[in-house]
C-alpha cells in the first residue's frame, strides 16, 4: 500500500509536505534565550515544543538573525509529579514571523542536538503550564 505524504498549511496559507522528525506540542513553558555573547537575555513562554526545537514570541527588535546561535535555558514542571525539569540547549534560529501589530514575532528555533524530554508520556494537561 503506497502512503500519501502528509499534507500541511502554515500561516502563510502554503500547504507541503510535513517534515518534522518530532511531534510537537502546544505548551506555554518558561524559556530563557541569551545571546552567547551575553548581550541579550529574553525571557518568553514557548507556544509549541518538540524534541528538536520550539517556537516562542519575543520582541521584533530583538529578535537574533535566522541562523545565529543562541542559548537556551527550558523549564517544564510535570503535574504528575509537580517536579521541574530544566533543560539547556543551544538552539539556532531558524526562522521568525513578520512583527505584528504589537511589536512581537513568533521564532521558531532547532536545538543543536535533539534533547529527550520526554513530552510522549505526558499528555498537554500534564504538563503545568505558567
């Protein structure tokens, strides 16, 4: 039997073919992005997270360049357990929407390595949101 490819359509109204290797989840978690440099740290909550990246909103004059290397510090509280997971990465941008019309654009960013953080055994509700 001959599988069709996933179809998707992204904000822009494009549709193609999914090509996500992670699931990604809709979760609003705390993250920290710092520019290696020092320059700049940005808290923000992430809008969607998978195990090879996530996406978060951040002010538009702040936003990196797509491709520049970032560090970032995740946090996930576990309702089942009430535990906080923190995770550090770094992460490159890359990609960001147009700025808004309150200064803001979503950056969608891939961690340097894939990270196990374990979002299949929790579903969104059990995972705390902030």
């Amino acid at each position: 039997m001959h599988k069709q490819p996933v179809r998707v359509s992204d904000s822009t109204g494009r549709t193609g073919r999914e090509r996500r290797r992670y699931p990604r989840y809709d979760l609003e978690c705390p993250v920290q992005v710092i520019d290696p440099d020092g320059d700049m740290v940005i808290t923000a909550l992430t809008t969607n997270i998978s195990d090879g990246g996530l996406r978060f909103p951040m002010p538009s004059e702040c936003v990196p360049e797509c491709g520049r290397e970032v560090l970032l510090h995740l946090t996930l509280r576990r309702r089942r357990t009430g535990r906080y997971d923190i995770y550090h990465s770094m992460a490159r941008i890359l990609r960001h929407s147009p700025e808004d019309e309150y200064g803001v654009s979503e950056v969608a960013v891939e961690f340097s390595q894939p990270m196990d953080l374990k979002l299949q055994y929790e579903t969104a509700e059990a995972i705390l949101t902030f």
